[in-house]
C-alpha cells in the first residue's frame, strides 16, 4: 500500500513538518549515520508528483524518531532552531 506524507505522518506519530525536517536533513547530509536510515520515496505522477512511501517504511521510520538524538543539540537541532527563528522572526513583524 502506498501512503503520502500526512498518513505516513499520522502513523508514525510525528507531524508532516517532522517528516519534510528528516528528508531535508537526508538530502542536506547524505553520508550521515542517520539520514542512511531513512527510507526512499517515491514521486507519484498521478498525484502532481506526491511524494509516497511503502506501508514497509513505516517500521523504518519508527525506528528512525526512536535512534536520532533529540533536542536542541540532536542531529536535527539546526533544522528546529532555523524554524523556531523564523517563525520568531515572523511574529515580531506582524507586531508592528
């Protein structure tokens, strides 16, 4: 069975914004112990090029969130620290 991001997501108890965060750090550091763990997807081109995993990957990625490192100086620290600053960033500009 195939599974976009949101089912993939919801099965395997992370956020959509969590999984995109893990490929962005696959593809940003490709020889990493961690981002090897990640398994491929696959672009549908029935769906306006989706992105789509195996019902298999979603062991994978389980154990994926269960080894990474978390927190601030986990292996994905600089990937939620940009987006904590942004979205920092965004909220002092609609204050003024």
């Amino acid at each position: 069975m195939e599974l976009k991001i949101d089912k993939l997501a919801m099965l395997v108890g992370v956020s959509t914004r969590t999984i995109n965060n893990w490929y962005w750090f696959k593809s940003a550091n490709p020889n990493n112990e961690y981002a090897k763990m990640l398994p491929d997807y696959r672009i549908d081109k029935k769906s306006h090029g989706s992105r789509v995993w195996d019902s298999n990957d979603v062991d994978k990625l389980i154990d994926f969130k269960s080894k990474i490192p978390h927190g601030r100086n986990g292996v994905l620290g600089d990937i939620t620290q940009r987006y904590e600053r942004k979205k920092k960033n965004e909220a002092k500009s609609d204050d003024r």
